[in-house]
C-alpha cells in the first residue's frame, strides 16, 4: 500500500489507512455523523493528519493523508490517542 519497509511504523501507518478507509466507505452508505479514529501512534496519527513531515513512506503518507482529506470532506474524524498493552478492548 505504498509502504518502502517492514517496521512496527509502517504498520502502525497502514492501520491509519486502513481505518480511514473503512470510515470513508461507511460515510458513504451509512451516512455516519462522527468517526472516531483510536491509535497508539502519535507519529502515524500526526502523519495521518498530515501535521509532521513524512520522512519514512512517503507513498504511503500521501495516500493515508488524502483519505483523511477526502473524509473530512463528509464528517471530520477525531483522532483519540489510547495506549498500547492496557487491556484495550479493541
């Protein structure tokens, strides 16, 4: 998905990805009213939101970045940081 390593960042960013997708597709047949992105990165939620400079998957930022724009478009997506290995449900 446009990702130029295997790391524990390029996963985190594909998950960003994922979720926006998801959110996007949904906003779209449901018409939902809010979306609310939970992640433990902060640097691929910032990278997500295209408010830090993508160093690492350049290709990928790009496409995560242009999902959130394209959802924000519909319905402005929260991002709400939780932390990793806390007895997370999800």
């Amino acid at each position: 998905m446009g990702a130029s390593a295997n790391t524990n960042g390029t996963a985190e960013l594909s998950a960003q990805a994922w979720a926006l997708s998801i959110a996007l597709e949904h906003q779209h047949l449901h018409r939902a009213s809010n979306v609310r992105i939970r992640y433990d990165s902060k640097v691929a939620a910032q990278t997500a939101q295209a408010t830090c400079l993508a160093t690492s998957h350049p290709v990928l930022a790009a496409i995560t970045s242009t999902l959130k724009v394209t959802l924000d478009k519909d319905v402005c997506p929260e991002f709400e940081h939780v932390y990793a290995h806390r007895s997370e449900p999800w």
